[in-house]
C-alpha cells in the first residue's frame, strides 16, 4: 500500500492508496469519536464498518444529490441522532458523495471531522482528496461550497474492479488531466481496454497532493486542477448530461489544446498529444450535438475562476496555467472545431 501526504501543516493528512485500504478505516477514526455519520449513496455496493456506532444516510444518485436541501436533510439528522463536534463524517462514494459530504461536516457545528472513502476512480484520483466541497445551484456547478480538509482519504483499488465502464471512463477523464500536469506512468495506447493500477492511482494523487500544499485554497497554482473543466461544467450546466463529469472534461481538455494553439502556446504536436492521450483512454473529444455556442460562451462568464473575465487553464511553453483576456473570437472558433 502507498501513503502519500497531503502537507498542510497541522491539517496535514494521509491518503491511502492501494487493495485492501478500507481495511484502514477503523484506525483512522479519531479514538475520542463516538458516532459516524455514513454518507453514502443506494447504488453504492460498498458498506463500511467504522468500529463505533454508525448512522447511515444515503443521498440520491447523480447530480441531484449536489444541493442546499440535502446538505439541510444531511444535518438535521445528524442533529436528531445527537451528533456533537467530536463526531466524524464519513464519505462513502464517487465525487458526489465526497462533495456533499464534505459540505455537510463543514457546515455542521461550523465543522466536524471527515474521512473520505472514495470508490469510484473520479474520487480516487480527484474530487476526494484536496477539501474542495460544495453543491450545484440551478445557475451552476460548484457555487456553493467550502474548504475543508478531511482527515484522512482511503483509495481502496479493488473497488474500481466493480465500476460500470461509463464511471470508470469518467475517470480517465481526470487520469488524462494528469498528464499534462505531472508524471502519470506509462501513456496509454489501448482504447476500451484501458487500466489503471494503483501506481497510477498514486501518481495522480501524489501530483494533486503537491498542488494543494502549495496552493489550498485556490489563490493562484492550484487553479491548474481544472485543466478542462471551464468547458466541462459549461456542458453540464447547459444540460448535456448524456456525458459523465470525466468524459466532459475530456472534451474541455481537447478544447484548451485549440485554444492554446490559436493563441501561439503550444504546437500543433502538442495538441496532437492530447488528442492520443485522450483516444488511448477511448475518451470523447468532440462536443455533444444541440449544444448553443453562444450559451457556452455565457456559461464561461459564470466559472468560479472568472474573476477577472473569460479564465482558461491553458497548457503552453512554462506548463499549464490560468490565461484571462481571451479574445471572444478565439473562444468561438475553438468551439467550431469539436463540432
């Protein structure tokens, strides 16, 4: 098994990566704890055995779980069962559940403790570890949220053996990210036959571990976490939800290599690379039909990361990085080419 820390002083935490890691969770538990709220979902497979009195709570499948009433309905009944500030949250689930999850032990008490048990590759290799949590509103993804660290994550890779092959693609999507951030071993040549193994698991989180020590809470270098995603959220908030959040952001990560070509940053070999990169994970790269241009030019103006106008992360000569002041233009004519 692999531990790699995410280095946040005293708000420091393991993640645990590798077959067999539930195995930990008992341990992780702080010792002055005496319940655990279980977040989780109905179409979850997994069940946890924290070692203390437990109250499960499942929230509905899919994005509608991602809302302010049930964060509200999380709490209440965490309040009903007496929960105290002594108590842990656990997150059992993909990205969904570690969102709303994590959401809830922020909020609760004004915080409580969370461990995250990811089991979907999404989670594992992304939305799990790093304390960004929040809910959709109806305007978008992701406006209402917090930081808020867990105290440990598990990566237990066995669980990826039992995903449905569109969850585990979305989570290539994330995979494919990372290459283009750090070193992820080996590039993929196959198409639907693509694995990830635990070293691979572990590459990706060692790369956002880094990125979040150094940046917690989004101020400037951790903003390259999104490579792809101004597009992606764009695609799901404008309804196209016949793509999973991963293959989403692999069409966005198709999309900034346009972007950055017509802006001179990067070579049309380099492009050339994204698109293998994304092929060999039998990922999408074209935009879903019957989507309006002009709404997802609309929607970029409504991206957390739109402080200062239209910001793209973009990769080019010193690596990927947050790019503002794009021309309207340029944005549009990308956009034509993924049709």
């Amino acid at each position: 098994m692999t531990v790699i820390n995410v280095g946040l002083r005293d708000r420091s935490y393991p993640v645990h990566v590798g077959p067999k890691a539930l195995e930990m969770l008992g341990e992780l538990i702080p010792s002055e704890a005496r319940r655990v709220a279980v977040i989780t979902q109905e179409s979850i497979p997994w069940s946890v055995d924290p070692s203390i009195g437990a109250l499960t709570i499942k929230v509905p499948d899919g994005e509608s779980a991602k809302s302010l009433s049930v964060i509200e309905d999380i709490c209440r009944k965490m309040t009903a069962a007496g929960f105290t500030r002594a108590d842990v949250v656990v997150a059992v689930g993909g990205g969904v559940v570690t969102d709303v999850g994590g959401f809830a032990a922020a909020v609760y008490h004004r915080g409580i403790r969370f461990i995250n048990v990811a089991t979907t590759l999404l989670a594992q290799v992304d939305a799990a570890i790093g304390g960004k949590t929040g809910v959709n509103l109806v305007e978008g993804k992701n406006l209402v949220g917090a930081f808020w660290q867990p105290t440990a994550v598990i990566c237990d890779t066995e669980m990826l053996t039992t995903l449905p092959i569109r969850e585990y693609r979305s989570g290539l999507g994330e995979v494919a990210k990372y290459h283009f951030l750090g070193s992820v071993p080996a590039t993929p040549e196959g198409s639907t036959g693509a694995v990830v193994d635990a070293e691979v698991v572990a590459a990706c989180v060692q790369i956002k571990a880094d990125v979040v020590a150094a940046d917690e809470r989004e101020g400037g270098r951790r903003a390259i976490l999104n490579y792809g995603h101004t597009l992606a959220h764009a695609i799901e908030t404008a309804g196209a939800y016949d793509l999973r959040h991963g293959e989403a952001v692999a069409v966005g990560i198709a999309y900034a290599a346009e972007v950055a070509r017509r802006l001179g940053r990067i070579s049309d070999e380099r492009v050339a690379e994204h698109h293998q990169v994304l092929s060999g994970y039998d990922l999408p790269s074209r935009l879903p039909r019957g989507l309006d241009t002009e709404e997802l030019l609309e929607l970029f103006n409504r991206d957390k990361k739109a402080v200062q106008g239209v910001t793209l992360v973009l990769d080019g000569p010193d690596g990927v990085e947050p790019v503002t002041g794009i021309d309207t233009t340029i944005l549009r004519d990308a956009l034509g080419t993924l049709r």
